[in-house]
C-alpha cells in the first residue's frame, strides 16, 4: 500500500482509495465501474415550521413555481416542461467563459492495452468482487464468481477489423462503461463517419442483455443538443461462444468528460484544485436543460456524474445512458455510482424519481467546486462552510447544494427547471461577486420592490432617509410573488394593480369564487391595511387548499415582520432562502428582519448579497448604509449609497443621504466640500436645495468654530469657506426658506434663524 498524496492526510491507498480521507490517488486510473453498494444512513425528517395560522406544521413541498399540486405526479414524481431553462442557450448563458474542450482525433483515443483494472471488476450478479489478485498472481480477466457462480468477462468481445451487422468497422476501444466496453468504429455505409458501439458487461448477464435493449427503445425517441444521440442497435456474436452481443451504435462526441477536467487541474496542480465554480454552475445548467427533457418524457437518468458528462467544444452531452428508465419502471434493476446516488434506503423503498436525478446533479457539482472525500466520509453530506471556505463565500450556492442533496426528498428540487431557475440566480450572485459588477435579471418568482426611501417626507426629514422602516413599511416594500397564470381569477387580479387595499379588500371578499391567488391578494391587503387576525385567517384557507405551498411561508414571514415579530420572521426568511437559494427577496427579508434584531453582521452580508447582484433593489443599499453607520463605518456607508444608479428613481433619494452623511460632525472641512459639492450637481428645486444647503452650512459653522481649518481660497456652496462667508449663506438660505414657508409660525422661527446666523457688521 502506498501513502496518501492528500494534503494533511496520513492514510494509505488500499483498493484504489485512502483508508482515511477516500480519496482516489492524483492520476489514479479512476475508470467507473460497478461497484458493490455500501452501508448507507436513512434519509432524514422533512423540515416542518411552527406559526400561528393552524395547528398543523407548514411544510414546503419540492416544488418552487406556483401550481405544484396539478402539475405533480403520483410518488412525488412531478415534473413539467424545462420551460424557462430551455430557452437559456449556449453554455455559460453568455455569462460564463468557459474555455473549449477541442475535439481531437478519435483514433487518438483508442485504448493501447484495453483493460479493466483489479478495483473495478464486480459480478455482475450479486456485486461481489472479482477477477482480484491472489498473491503474486493476478487477477483473472474471464471466470465465475466464487460466490453466486455467474459468468464474467472483461475481456473486448471485439477487435480492430471486426465488423458489427456488416456496418461498423471496430476501430480499437475507447473505455469501459458501466455495461461493458465502449468501442470506435468507422460506419461504412455513411461516409466512414466515426461512431461508437457500446457493447455489454459480459454475454452471460441477461441483466445486462436487457439494461441495453431497453436503452436502445427509450432512446430513439430522445433528440436534444445536450443528449448523445442513439443510431442503431446492432449484435455480433461473441467469438468465444458465438452467443449474439448487443452492441447500441451512438453519435462520436469527442472532447473530455467532466471528471478529465477535473483530474487535468489536479494533475497540473497540488491535486486539490477544483473547477472554478461559475464554470461548474454553467455546467450544471446545461445538464439541467439534458435531464428535463428526459423528465419531460417520463424517463429518467439514475446515474449522472461527471463520467457521464462530456464537453466537446463550447457544447455538454450527457452520454453512457445505460440507466435510462421510465418514471413507473418498478422491475428493472437501477444503475448508479455511490457518491452520487442517494441513499439506498431511498431506492429501495420509493425508488429512482426526478428529486433522484436532481440529488445526482447537486453531488456532481459539489464534488467539480470542493475538495473532500465524497465517496467514503462524505458518502450523503456535505462538508461545512467552515470546512469549505468557498462555500463560506458563497452562501447561497451551501445553500443550493444542500437543498439540491438533502436526505429527504421532499426537501429537494423535484423540477430540473425550478432547479435551473434556482441555480441561475446563485450563478449571477456568483459572478456578481466575482466580477464586482452586478448581474441582474428578473425573477421568474417574485415581482419588484415597494421601496419609497422616504420619498413621501421631501427634504424637510432629511434623517428620515436613513432611518429604519417601521414594520409596516418592511413588510410593503418587499416583493410580492407573481400570480400564478394558470389561476381562474390571474387576469381579474392584474386589472386589480394599484387599488387601495381599503377598496380591494371589499371587492375580493365578494367575488364569486375564492381562488388560491385570490387569496393571497385579500393576504397582502389585509396585512396591509393592518388587519392581521384577518390575514393569517385567509392564509391559512390558502395553506389547506394549497398544502406545502411555499407562498403560505412567504406570507407569515410578511405578516410577522409586520407585526414586528421580527425573530419569528427571521426564522421563516431563513427557511424560504434555504428553499429559493437564488431568489433575492428572501434574502432581503432575512436581512430586514436581522437588521431589527440586532444581528448586524447577518444582515449586512445578506443586504451586500442583494444588492452587488441586483441594483434595482435600492432597499438593500439603504439598508447596507444603514448596518455600517451602526458599525461606526461611516466610509462603507457613503461608498454604499454612491453606488445608487443614477437611473435609479431613488437616485436623488441616496444622495442626499449621502450629502446628510458627509455634513455630520465626523466630517471635516474635505467632506463638507464634497457634500456641497453634490448638492449643487443635483439640481434639486430652490427650497429643497436650501434645506440640504442649511445642513451642509451648519456643519460647516460647527466645524469652523470648533477650530478646523478650510483650505486657502476654498469654496463652499459657491461661497467663501470662511466663517463670516458660511454665515452670510446662512442668512440667505434662511430667509429664503422662510419666504417660501406657507406656516407662519415657522416663517418666524427660520427669521430668528437667519438673524442669529447673520454675521456681525457695525450697523
């Protein structure tokens, strides 16, 4: 046995793996084989939430789009059209470069010595090991398991020359797949074209016979970009026995699998590099479109990982799709890859579903981003962010990988284009981050922010702009969910946007029918009117029409931070952004409520999250600003709300919060330029430009006779940087306010005002 070439790591190679980390060797032959199932723990409790609308638990089902419940299939199997995902284009997104895989020669491929190594020979009856060295002698290529008796062979049933149905000329082999020995051969009969013959474990595994004929059905009628592409069936008879050996003729993709790319950077490294993660992130979206066109179609994978997965050029295929079956296929044996499988308490009891298929695609993207022992310690977990710092950095992609991989398959994604959706918002918060430029898109669940900034107060409370919402103005300014257009009433409600919740509260109530968006609608008007008795009421019929519904918790969150019940909210935020990982306004949620509990640092990352992703939400920025304030970092703040586009509606808003910020008493005579500065860029009307001047001024005043010392020749609002100077525009602004005030009361006190700023004179 040799030692480990793992950092850290002290254990030895035995079998193909370390005894402590399992790990497979840097530049191990690591070619997949069958494998005899290991021990597994059972699948874990679904989550369930406390909240006061009922006596039972809320649970949120699998599904993210609105209409779970009648696009489902029996066994929590549902699954609709990729929708969406389908229309996402090439790989990337056009957000990812990624570099191409060339497409080399395939005679470059062909296997010198074809040979399948000790670690990977298993009977194909009952999975014992086989074919293994005993001593010095080595392990046997051809013979009967010692422990059911089934024949078996890994020797290539063909060889350069052989011509299979009198088309395909073998050219030499390529690998060993999961069913047997994948060769290359030129197709005679259509213009010498490079295709591939997969042929069998062995021609003694009737198992074996049908897992291939039942591919070549379920495939021919498969077409998609991202699927290799099945040509013919075809037998040849075995030169051993004569028995006739399926062989299924498929499409040449040339190029990598996943796994090479992955082992290429770990060879060429310390051998713990990884993909970086947006290149697996684009990965991922690719094979999500490949698996819901199969979902589409009733069938299912089973045994996706980074084998399967080939890149040629700038495109992905899923190739070796020996496991296809249909979805109500409860007879055929399943095969799959520990590691990335789940467990098998779970395929032996429900069985392969869609939620399986989609716990595969989460293991492979965990196992191309991190580097951990997946195959022993981590066989059905993941490690911690502690553990791995890029998941530290990117919260939402733990989050989406631990959705993706929980133990309870109703926890999971049972929809490949919920998951894509999900997974394209992590990858632009990804990129985002990456590239410190935002990459916003809209959602596909949630419609935009309420966010006023204090628009209803003018300049008259400049201090307003910063300040904290109320609860009621937290829980309006978030994002309300889109209505489901599949509801009876989707086409009414939209002919409801902008009514008064004190009108459209009446007229909901009166409709002749009750639908579940319907009910929402009447929720968000009550909350918002502040009948919340009234709201969870109507919730929690929505909740029985509509059970694991993930709206119902959107909703109690909303009504709890309206009731400023900000802890409960706190907890439902986090569990909606552990179900919508790539969806801003959980976030945003989470960190409202956080910021009102006192749990700044939370806050402050979740606000930072949204905001360098998507600049629309102008909320987060006010909210980031107001988190660094509190922090005593009056820079990050004023850095934040500079940030505001100008494009932004709340544009003048953040500005003159910024100009508030500069003109405080940490400033200095640089900061109290600035601010005046920025006012006179702003063109803001007369009074409103007096308002923030008077501000800027006082400070200035302040800072003046505390000592400071302006800059030689320096100008203030247009004016000397003097103290006789900064009071003459003081007793203009004054007065100027004072002749446009409507109040009397206050027209006096800005008069006393401008004359108790009036420089002295002698007359």
């Amino acid at each position: 046995m040799s030692e480990c070439a793992s950092p850290g790591c002290r254990g030895r190679i035995e079998d193909g793996f370390c005894d402590v980390c399992g790990l497979e060797p840097v530049g191990a032959d690591r070619e997949q084989g069958p494998r005899r199932p290991a021990p597994v723990p059972s699948p874990g409790e679904p989550f369930a939430f406390s909240h006061p609308i009922g006596s039972d638990d809320i649970r949120i089902s699998g599904r993210s789009d609105p209409g779970s419940v009648s696009d489902t299939l029996d066994g929590g199997r549902g699954v609709r059209s990729l929708g969406r995902g389908a229309r996402r284009g090439m790989l990337g997104m056009g957000l990812v470069q990624i570099p191409p895989v060339p497409t080399k020669d395939p005679s470059e491929a062909i296997m010198v010595a074809p040979v399948v190594s000790e670690k990977n020979r298993f009977c194909g009856g009952c999975g014992d090991q086989v074919g293994r060295a005993l001593g010095d002698r080595p392990g046997r290529t051809e013979g009967f398991c010692r422990q059911c008796g089934t024949q078996f062979s890994f020797v290539p049933k063909l060889v350069r020359g052989d011509v299979v149905g009198g088309q395909y000329e073998v050219l030499g082999c390529l690998a060993h797949g999961g069913l047997g020995w994948i060769y290359l051969a030129r197709d005679r009969n259509v213009n010498d074209r490079w295709v591939v013959l997969k042929g069998l474990l062995n021609a003694g595994d009737a198992e074996a016979h049908k897992a291939a004929a039942a591919e070549r059905a379920f495939l021919s009628e498969v077409e998609h970009p991202n699927i290799v592409k099945i040509i013919n069936f075809s037998q040849h008879p075995d030169p051993r026995t004569g028995i006739p050996g399926g062989h299924i003729v498929m499409e040449y993709v040339g190029g990598k699998s996943l796994r090479q790319l992955l082992e290429e950077r770990r060879e060429q490294g310390t051998g713990t590099e990884v993909l970086p993660v947006e290149q697996v992130i684009a990965y991922g979206l690719e094979c999500l479109r490949a698996l819901g066109h199969l979902h589409t179609r009733g069938l299912l994978y089973c045994d996706f990982k980074p084998d399967n997965v080939i890149q040629s050029e700038e495109f992905i295929k899923l190739i070796d799709l020996g496991g296809v079956r249909r979805m109500d296929d409860t007879v055929s044996p399943v095969y799959t890859t520990p590691g990335y499988r789940v467990p098998e308490a779970e395929l032996r009891g429900p069985g392969p579903s869609v939620s399986a298929d989609l716990y595969s695609v989460g293991r492979t993207l965990a196992v191309l981003s991190l580097h951990f022992p997946f195959s022993r310690e981590h066989l059905h977990s993941l490690p911690s962010a502690h553990e791995a710092p890029l998941l530290k950095r990117h919260e939402s992609f733990d989050r989406f990988l631990r959705r993706a991989t929980h133990l309870s398959p109703d926890v999971r994604f049972h929809d490949a284009g919920d998951m894509a959706d999900q997974l394209t918002g992590v990858l632009r918060e990804v990129l985002s981050d990456i590239e410190g430029t935002p990459h916003a898109a809209a959602s596909v669940l949630f419609g935009p922010e309420n966010y006023t900034g204090g628009a209803e107060t003018g300049t008259r409370d400049v201090d307003r702009v910063l300040a904290p919402p109320s609860p009621t103005e937290a829980s309006a300014l978030l994002p309300a969910p889109l209505i489901d257009q599949s509801d009876p009433a989707a086409q009414l409600l939209r002919g409801f946007a902008g009514m008064p919740a004190t009108e459209l509260i009446p007229t909901l109530r009166s409709a002749t029918e009750l639908t579940p968006e319907t009910l929402l609608a009447l929720t968000r008007a009550l909350l918002a009117v502040g009948d919340h008795g009234a709201a969870l009421d109507v919730l929690q019929r929505f909740s029985t029409t509509i059970p694991g519904d993930w709206r119902t918790m959107w909703y109690l969150a909303v009504a709890e931070l309206s009731m400023g019940r900000f802890h409960e909210a706190r907890d439902h935020f986090d569990e909606l952004y552990a179900h919508l990982p790539g969806e801003s306004a959980p976030k945003l949620g989470l960190a409202i409520a956080c910021e009102r509990t006192g749990e700044h640092e939370i806050a402050a990352r979740q606000y930072a999250t949204v905001w360098s992703t998507d600049h629309s939400y102008v909320s987060a920025a006010f909210g980031l600003a107001r988190i660094r304030i509190a922090q005593g970092d009056r820079a990050s703040a004023l850095r934040v709300l500079d940030t505001v586009p100008e494009l932004s509606s709340l544009y003048v808003r953040a500005q003159t919060a910024l100009i508030s910020l500069l003109a405080t008493e940490d400033g200095d005579g640089t900061d109290l330029i600035r601010a005046g500065e920025r006012l006179e860029r702003l063109g803001l009307d007369g009074e409103s430009t007096d308002r923030l001047a008077v501000r800027v001024l006082e400070s200035a005043l302040a800072w003046l006779e505390e000592g400071g010392d302006p800059p030689p020749d320096g100008l203030l609002l247009g004016g000397p940087f003097t103290s006789r100077g900064v009071r003459t525009d003081l007793e203009r602004r004054y007065r100027s306010l004072a002749h446009r005030s409507g109040r009397l009361a206050e027209r006096y006190r800005l008069v006393d005002r401008a004359n108790s700023r009036r420089p002295v004179t002698l007359w």
